[in-house]
C-alpha cells in the first residue's frame, strides 16, 4: 500500500472480541511511539470501554461488518486492517473485498479454506492492481507452518543444499485452551460443505489454495489424518505421531506459498504435518485414539442430534481462557525435511503464551506492524505470511520472543 497520507497505520477491527483485545493490548505495549493506530468494531461503547482499559488514547471507528460502505470509508483512512472478526466467511468478506479494491494491506487469523479460497477468486486480481496485501492466516493458524518452512527453505538454500523434499511439520509440544472461534468457524464451513458437492471437493483438496491447480506436480496423495512411528520422520524422534488438528488448513497454505514463490520450495515438494503422541507403550494408542476422536467432532458436528450436544459443551465464540491459562501455555514445532541433494535440516518454532491467543495475538500484531512499517512496496494479491511478509516478519517475531531457527541436522 503506497499511499502514505493515511490518517492511520493500523486500524484494529474486531477490537472487542477476546482476540481483538488481545492483539490492541499488544500493540499498546510493543508498538513504536508514534505508531497512529484506531480501534474499530461496531459497538462505539464497547469500544470506548476497550480504550478505557489499555488506558490509550488511539480513536475510535464504527463499522458494521455487513456494511460495504462504512467499511470502504473506514479502510481509506488507514495502511494495514487487522481483523479478528469472525467466522470470516460471515464477516470477513466484505472487508477484505473493500482493502482490495482501496490498495489497503489487510491481515486476519482465519483457519477457514473455504473463505481463503472465496477470497483468492475474488480478490487476488483486484489487489495486485491496487497494491493491497490481502494476507490471511496470520496467528497460530498459519504463521509457525509458513514462517516455520518459509526459514527452513531460506536456510537449505544459503548452504546451497538443494530443494526441498519430503518435509514434515511435528507438533513436539503444545498446551492451550480450546478457541470458541475455530469451533464455530469448523461448524460454519462443515454447514456449507453438507449443502454443496463443489465445496465439499475444494475442502478436500490438497491444493485447494494454490493460484493454479493444473500447474502443480504431480505427487500423489497428501493426507492429513496421519498416524506413523516418529522414526519414519527423523531418527531422532521416538513415539508415535497423531494427526494434527490444523494440519488440513495450515498444509495448504504453505503450498501455496511455494507455488507463489514460484515452487521455490522445490518440485518435489511433499509437506504433512502431525503431532507427538509421546514416547510411551501408549503412545500408539493415544496417535490412533487422537485420529478417531478428531474424525468423531467433526462427524459429530455435522449431525444435528450430536450437534444439539456438542453446541451447549464446546467452547462459545467470543469467549477464552483465563489470563493464568495464557500465561502458562506453549508450543514448539519442529519441521524436518531431506533437500535434493540428501541432507537433512530441521526447522523450529518455539512461542510461550496460549497459542490460539496468547501467541496469536503476537503474531498478529507483528504481522501488521511489518506491513505498515517494515516492508517495501511489493506486488500486491491474496498472498501468505511468507510471501508477504517473510524476513521482515520474521525479524520482528523474534525480536518479540518467538524462537525462529533452521540448522543442518
């Protein structure tokens, strides 16, 4: 976004909602002096009670999430929209088609593929004419997978070690609370899926968000609901490996992000991601117990009897863990892969604080203030962290505690 006349850099959308607080508390804290930033969202009262409690002075902007052309005046006055209002593919769309069409850089936290896919169709012609950055998946869903590659690629191909092959993300560590939001974003796109064939198809794709199917290679199937002995991962790894609740979205990110780059990545480019089972006799147990259980909500999300159930136990949108259990959560990813030319690297990501808040809202602000303060003027699209953003998100997440690293195993 070229326009440096913007009344404001960052306009927080969404400011009321347990993430949005989240991400103004941290920006509030961390954000350089000086940083013109607003809250919005379309309560001004609520609003004003935000305000109140990061004791900031940022103004405040009302916006109605189905109203385009409040939206469109609220996008014009500033470089970067974060939005943390979702389920996108109810709230997001109009926003993100309106910082399309006015060359302003947009982030969000959507896990959602289907909306993904809506807005690439949608929007990735009219921002790259505009300028605007329309960068999705910008918190725990997808930042640790694509940074997490994103680093690895960058460090095989400093040492001149080839292209990327079989890589596998592993979840070694992870603790958090349950988001209410991606509960109701799975039950939203299961809704849309039941109703619709088509969608049910890009859902299941492997590359349902890559910008040209029939450009991709042919590498045979890429499943998500893996269970397999960590050793056939990397040798080092004991266990066994469970399916990985978000592998079905962030695999298809990172795809795209290679074939953005121009299969940077590599041709033979195979990319899976699981989570440790841990080490004991039960360890297969728990990797297939774990498999069943995740095929079991989503099933069970998708009758209504069940449904009826499952509403009144899960999580409520809006809603969150305490800031104790924030404090006290955690994860760690670690990325192995085997390059053209045979060696092995490994990849970490490593974050304290919740991950779906705590580190989200890290990752989220971060993301924003690298688009509006750090980066050049690059091509504009429906683009990835990786694409987007990349060193200059990654300089800023580690200046922010994360721990980013890609060595030679």
């Amino acid at each position: 976004m070229s326009d440096g006349a913007r009344e404001f850099e960052v306009i927080v959308y969404g400011a009321t909602g347990f993430v949005g607080v989240l991400t103004a508390r941290h920006l509030a804290a961390h954000a350089p002096a000086g940083t013109r930033i607003a809250l919005a969202g379309r309560s001004p009262e609520k609003l004003e009670a935000v305000r109140s409690r990061l004791g900031v002075q940022w103004p405040i902007v009302v916006a109605d999430a189905t109203d385009a052309e409040a939206l469109a005046a609220m996008v014009a006055r500033t470089k970067v929209v974060i939005t943390t209002a979702g389920p996108y593919a109810k709230y997001g769309r109009i926003l993100a088609r309106v910082c399309a069409e006015a060359g302003t850089d947009y982030v969000d936290l959507t896990g959602e593929v289907l909306f993904a896919r809506d807005s690439i169709d949608e929007n990735h012609e009219v921002a790259k004419r505009t300028g605007a950055r329309i960068v999705h998946s910008c918190g725990f869903d997808s930042i640790p997978s694509d940074i997490g590659v994103y680093v690895l690629h960058e460090q095989v191909r400093a040492d001149g070690a080839g292209e990327l092959t079989d890589t596998t993300l592993v979840v070694t560590s992870m603790k958090g609370g349950v988001s209410g939001g991606t509960i109701d974003s799975m039950r939203h796109q299961l809704d849309l899926m039941k109703k619709d064939r088509q969608l049910r198809k890009i859902g299941a794709s492997p590359y349902s968000l890559s910008p040209d199917r029939a450009a991709e290679p042919d590498l045979g199937r890429q499943p998500d609901m893996l269970t397999l002995p960590a050793s056939e991962v990397d040798p080092s790894l004991r266990g066994h490996l469970a399916p990985f609740v978000m592998a079905s979205y962030n695999t298809r990110v990172v795809r795209r992000s290679n074939a953005l780059l121009g299969w940077a990545y590599g041709r033979r480019f195979r990319y899976r991601e699981v989570m440790s089972a841990g080490t004991s006799a039960l360890s297969p147990v728990i990797a297939h117990g774990t498999k069943f259980a995740l095929g079991g909500l989503v099933l069970g999300l998708a009758l209504p009897p069940t449904r009826f159930v499952l509403d009144r136990i899960l999580p409520k949108p809006g809603s969150g863990p305490s800031e104790q259990t924030q404090r006290n959560g955690h994860f760690t990813m670690d990325i192995f892969t085997t390059t053209t030319d045979g060696s092995r690297y490994t990849a970490r990501v490593r974050a304290k604080g919740d991950p779906g808040y705590a580190a989200t809202a890290i990752m989220l602000g971060e993301s924003a203030l690298a688009l509006a303060l750090d980066t050049k003027q690059s091509e504009g699209g429906v683009l990835t962290p990786a694409t987007a953003i990349g060193s200059a998100l990654v300089d800023r997440l580690r200046t922010a505690g994360l721990e980013i690293t890609a060595r030679k195993l």
